[in-house]
C-alpha cells in the first residue's frame, strides 16, 4: 500500500516512525500480516507536485494507493475547479498503473483559507466530487479526530503531533478494514 500526499503523510516535523503510514505497518506487522505501507509523503507538495512526480512513484504499481493530497493548494489559494481537474488526473493515472485508488479527503471546517468562507466550502467539497466523478472510494476527512483535541496538534496548528499520527492510524486502519480492532 502507498500513502501518496504531503505533510501530513510525510510526518512534518517528527521523526520517520511516527508518521501514521509508519504505525499501519506496524499495526500489520504486529498482526503478522504480509502487507507493506510505503510513505510517499513530500512536505510542501500540492497537486501538481504529485503529478510532476508520479512518474517516480510506487503509487500506481501498488496494490492500494491511499491519495492525500491538497491542503496545500488550498493554502496557497490554487483555484478550485484546477485542484479538482489535478486530482482527478492522479487518481486516473494511478489507476491506469493497476492501484486501485481511496481518497483520504483534506477537510477544514474552521480553518480560514486565504479566499474566504466560499472558498472553504467550495474546497470541502472537491474530494467527494473527484470520488463520485472518477468512481473510487472515499474515506472519511483524515484529521478528523485531532480536530477536537488540541495535544494532536503542532505549534503550527496545521500538523499533526506524534500523538495525532495515531490517531490518524486508528482511523485509517478502522476505515480500511471495518472489523479491526486494536
């Protein structure tokens, strides 16, 4: 399994093990399964990054690629509709490499963006857009258990502690496999 995106995935500011495709393996590992999570990660990347970089990546060989990519578009104000239109791009790419692809959906519900309250909205809604539009699974919003616990957070308000991380892992493992439990 790939985990394709940026900060987030990368595990900004924390050591390499803490990031959340880190504590999956893990998780696997101590349940004894085969399955390998390889973090694909780039502080920084918007969308087109990923494109640009896709040639490179194990994403569209993996089995299952895991898409969380666009906070930083929506940070850096890239219109909307060209978000949507690069996200699409990669989920069609990816999948033409036979991955099957799961968008792990970037939400802000209080966060200001740089273009307002209709931005936000317009943005909160690009994910199950691309999912309805390219058919591929969407997971529920991958920070949204750190949004009420202040100790998940960075100074930086925007990324997730060590302790956010697993609470990232949880979700994902329970998103990915409704019948795991910890």
């Amino acid at each position: 399994m790939v985990f394709l995106g940026d900060s987030i995935t990368a595990g900004y500011g924390l050591d390499p093990g803490q990031a959340f495709p880190s504590l999956i393996a893990e998780a696997w590992q101590r349940r004894g399964l085969p399955w390998r999570a390889v973090n694909e990660g780039v502080s920084g990347d918007r969308t087109d990054d990923v494109l640009a970089r896709l040639d490179r990546s194990r994403g569209p060989d993996a089995e299952l690629t895991v898409l969380e990519i666009g906070a930083n578009d929506a940070f850096w104000a890239v219109p909307v509709p060209e978000i949507e239109a690069n996200l699409s791009r990669i989920v069609r790419l990816v999948a033409r490499g036979g991955s099957r692809v799961v968008l792990a959906p970037m939400f802000f519900p209080d966060l200001p963006l740089p273009d307002g309250p209709a931005y936000t909205r317009q943005f909160n809604g690009l994910y199950e857009r691309v999912g309805a539009a390219e058919h591929v699974p969407l997971l529920p919003p991958l920070l949204r258990s750190l949004f009420a616990e202040p100790r998940a957070w960075l100074a930086d308000g925007i990324h997730p502690t060590a302790e956010g991380h697993l609470l990232i892992a949880r979700d994902l493992l329970a998103d990915l496999n409704p019948d795991w439990k910890e």
